[in-house]
C-alpha cells in the first residue's frame, strides 16, 4: 500500500469510526449502504479527504458511489495527477 493509499485508508476509517468506533480496516469495502453512513457523512468524507491530499474533487462524480473504498480508488486517481 502506498502512502496516499493509506492516509486515504486512515481517513476513511476515522469517518467510520466516528459511528462504530469497532469497524475497522476490512470495513472499507463495505457497501455505503450498510455503513450507517449518511449523504452528509459522505459530504463530510469527500471534504477530508480532499484536504488531506491537497486536491480538488467533483462531489457529484463521488454522490454515487456505492462502496467506500471507490472513495479511496477516486481520491488516489486525484493524487496521482497532482
């Protein structure tokens, strides 16, 4: 794992702990759906992790995703570029 992937991965699990402090790693490919996670967590998500990375995302190319770790393949592809 790279080191964006984990400062991707850490952030996301910080969000989801938030709600369940005993998730965990193996959560992250999880479905949304089933995260108890609500479209302003998302928001929220989406925010963090654009000011971990120092990077510009589209919140409506992320609204959809239907499992976490697309989050994390999007924000990676985003790092990439920069």
């Amino acid at each position: 794992m790279s080191d964006i992937e984990r400062r991707i991965a850490d952030t996301m699990l910080a969000k989801l702990r938030e709600r369940d402090p005993s998730l965990g790693p193996g959560d992250l490919a999880r479905p949304v759906a089933d995260l108890d996670l609500d479209s302003l967590d998302l928001v929220e998500l989406h925010q963090q992790l654009e000011a971990e990375l120092q990077v510009k995302g589209d919140l409506k190319e992320t609204a959809g995703f239907a499992f976490l770790d697309d989050f994390g393949t999007y924000f990676v592809k985003l790092a990439s570029r920069g």
